[in-house]
C-alpha cells in the first residue's frame, strides 16, 4: 500500500449504494473488488470489459459524488480487469483473458448492443418448443430492458443458482417471450439442459387432461423432472385454484433440487388478484424485472436489427418514421415493418416515405386498442378539477395536481386492462411502484371519505359520456 488509502471512503461509499439500489440491482452490478489506492484515485477490478463499460456508463459519475461528499476531495475511479476464475496455466490463463477482453471490447464497439459473448456452442438440434429466432443475438438491448438482458443472460450461463426464481413482467409485446426463450436455448444448447416451455393455459389445459384420464402421476413426472421450466403468462392463472396447487407443489420439487424456474406475467404479481399467497410468494420469491416500452432510439435499433435479419432494404427516414408513430412495443413496431415489406414485395416497389406515410396511416392515427384511452381520463379528471391534462403528466408535485392525479390513475387501473407499467409511461414516464403507490393512496381516503366515492362515480359517468 502506498501513502494513499482511501479504503475506507471506498466501503462506506458502497455501503451507502447497497441501501439506496434494490438487492438485484446491487448484486448484479456492484461485483467489485478494492485493489490500491492512487494519488485521488482509487482502482478497483471487474471481471471483464463488458462489467467495465456498463459500470462506467450507470455508476461511475455516482461513485465519484459520493467520494466527493465523503472525502471532500475529487477521487476518481479507474477499472482494471481481473478474470477470478482459476485456469490449468500461466499459459492458458492469459489466453483466456485476452480472449474475453477482445470479445467484450468488441462487442462494447457496437450501435446497436447485443448479448455478451458466449463460449462457442456444441451442436445440438433446435428444441421442438422453442422459436428459432428468439436467441440473444436477435434481442435489441436498450434502458427499458438492459438489466432483465443482463439478469437473463446471467441465469442462461448458470441455471438454478443466483436467480432462481426468475420473474420478467411487462405490458404486452415487449419481448417477455422473447427473453425467456433466448435462456432456454442457450442453456438447452450449451448445458444440456432438459427444458420444459409451455404457456399458463396449456399447463391448464395439460392439468385438467391428466385428472380426466387418470394421469396425473405421468404429469406430475413430466413437469418435475425438468431442469429449466419455461411458464408463460401466469396470469391465466387467476380463479384457477386447482392448477396453482400443483404448480405450487411443482415449483417446490423443482426449487428444492436446484432446477431453474422462469415465468413471465403482464404485471407485477402482487397486482395479480385471485392468487393464493403461498404461490405469490413463491413468485416473488427471487428475480423479479421488468421491460418498459422501448426508448426512440431503441425502437430505431430494433427495426434496423429486423431489417438487417430479412435482408430487406427499408430507407433509414422510413425507419424512424415508423420509430416516432409507434411508441406502444415492439410486436407493434414488427407489424408496421412487415406491412410496408409486404406491399414492397406485392407490388415490386421500393418503399418511400410517401408509401408509408400512406400504407401505415391507420396504423399511426389509431388510438391504443381501449374502449377508453388514458388521456380521455386525462382530460376529464383535469377539467373536472380546472387544469391542464397535461398537468397529470408532469413532475409537478403540489396538493392542487397530485390528489387528481392519483385520482386518474386509480380510474385508470379500475377501468382500463392497462398494467401499472403501462399506466406509468402515460403518466409522464413514472414508475409502475408510483401508479400503485397513487392508487393505494386512493383507496385510503375512499374508507376514511365516503364522499369521495361520489366523486368517482360522476368522473366515471363524465369519461363514459366523453368517449361515447
């Protein structure tokens, strides 16, 4: 150690962001080890360049504040790589290291960010369940989803250890499907893995087969003996009280022998009514992340990246065209896209943006698939209280906008199939936890306010006037 020791701003900076981060994110990001010390410097080692860029690019300018705050003096942090696993030699060990660090710089390089590098797969055939294009190399990475990419990828490269259970929810088409079957394939072509993917509905459907026919016995093995169990969209679920006993009993075998256990559900699960406590708790038991609705830029990198897999040649203006009209999810996006190669490949023309601006004109000035729109309520609960809508959306945060605007929001989740995640982007890009913290809120004054519940009553009869 020189004469430079700055250890012990180092750990309460950590212990700081330990408590300010969620448990996941903490864990998944903050594998760092202190290494020495430099004049206003400290050096701290990653296990690989990729750890490196992503520490940089969320954390660094965080890091450092909190040395400042700590210190008073303007320490900065520098990242040196150092692979923690043990090789057979010298030899190898350096190979290796070179290896990675050109692969990670390699990828760090790219537009458009991919999945990190992989070891090179033995051949094996394509799963029966599992879609060919849903592989990491063809999910676009961006704000909404980098962590749950990067959780994925984790769990793919070491099933049933960190993050077991995993639970990755969000609003429809944003590429829950997707992600989970890009861990089934990776861990089913490189590990070996027995893999199970199978929707909530048909493991109903499945479950209510085998009592029929006196085969529970052969059901109960069949899903028990897997080691990746892949469930789609559990909030099917719901009412479905015999089919949550067996997956609960299904999820402790698995569980307790180590076996890796995904679900994607459209919500958070404690917004799932009709649940039995003991299964939600088991979903809520390990990793639970979310996908957001993808950033312009984002959604300009999925199209290039969809365009770029069918070989189609698509004008770049055209391209963001589609990017700014289409904000909902990516299935969205895919759909406008393969309308315009559809009529390029029909009719032999080249795609303008005159052609698409024309072709996808329904598309753009459609209003999302609601009986009522959020800014319907928007509207109504503002002029009910004399503001702008736009008010609702702001960060405004003073007794006169937030009471109506928790109030939107509570009519908005009782009246719409908007998920809290969903309801958060329309809301000025707030976080599902505030749409559920607003309604809460709500629900306390209706009890403690009888007269509140009148309120609602004429809002509601107002929103159904106005969108009729």
């Amino acid at each position: 150690m020189g004469i430079w020791d700055y250890s012990i701003f180092w750990k309460e900076t950590l212990n700081q962001l330990k408590n300010e981060l969620s448990e996941q994110e903490y864990a998944m990001w903050f594998n760092m080890e202190y290494e020495v010390s430099g004049e206003l410097s400290i050096v701290v080692s990653v296990p690989s360049g990729f750890y490196r860029d992503q520490v940089k690019q969320r954390y660094q300018s965080r890091i450092e504040s909190k040395l400042l705050e700590l210190s008073g003096q303007h320490i900065t942090v520098e990242f040196e790589i150092k692979q923690r696993i043990k090789q057979e030699s010298t030899s190898s060990s350096t190979n290796s290291e070179n290896h990675s660090e050109k692969a990670e710089d390699i990828k760090a390089s790219k537009t458009v960010a991919k999945a990190s590098h992989f070891p090179e797969q033995k051949e094996r055939g394509n799963h029966p369940q599992l879609r060919e294009d849903y592989t990491f190399e063809n999910f676009v990475i961006g704000e909404n989803n980098s962590f749950a990419a990067n959780a994925a990828m984790a769990i793919a490269k070491n099933p049933g250890t960190a993050y077991n259970p995993c639970l990755i929810y969000g609003g429809v088409g944003l590429g829950k499907t997707h992600l989970m079957q890009a861990i089934g394939r990776l861990a089913w072509k490189e590990k070996g893995c027995k893999i199970i993917y199978i929707t909530a509905e048909n493991f109903t459907n499945e479950f209510v087969e085998s009592i029929k026919n006196n085969k529970t016995t052969d059901f109960k093995n069949k899903y028990r003996n897997a080691d990746m169990l892949l469930i789609d969209d559990i909030h099917f679920l719901q009412k479905k009280i015999e089919t949550q006993e067996e997956l609960f009993h299904t999820f402790n075998a698995l569980y307790d022998a180590k076996k890796q256990i995904i679900f994607t559900c459209d919500r958070p699960v404690s917004e799932l009514k009709n649940l039995s406590e003991r299964l939600r708790s088991r979903f809520e038991r390990g990793l639970n992340v979310d996908l957001q609705p993808p950033s312009y830029e984002t959604r300009c990198a999925i199209l290039s990246k969809k365009t770029e897999l069918r070989g189609i040649n698509i004008p770049s203006e055209v391209l963001n065209l589609i990017a700014k009209n289409v904000s909902s999810n990516v299935r969205d996006l895919e759909a406008s896209l393969t309308k315009l190669i559809a009529y390029s490949e029909l009719t032999k023309k080249t795609v303008t943006l005159e052609i698409a601006q024309q072709q996808l004109r329904d598309v753009f000035g459609a209003p999302k698939q609601n009986n009522v729109t959020i800014e319907t309520i928007q509207k109504v609960v503002a002029d009910y209280f004399s503001l702008s809508y736009t008010d609702l959306k702001s960060k405004k945060r003073t007794k006169a906008v937030s009471f109506p605007r928790q109030l939107a929001m509570y009519i908005a989740r009782e009246i719409t199939e908007y998920s809290t995640t969903e309801l958060g982007m329309e809301f000025g890009g707030r976080d599902h936890s505030t749409i559920m913290h607003g309604c809460q809120k709500i629900e306390e004054r209706l009890k403690a306010e009888p007269s509140l519940e009148t309120t609602l009553q004429k809002l509601n009869k107002m929103i159904k006037d106005f969108n009729s």
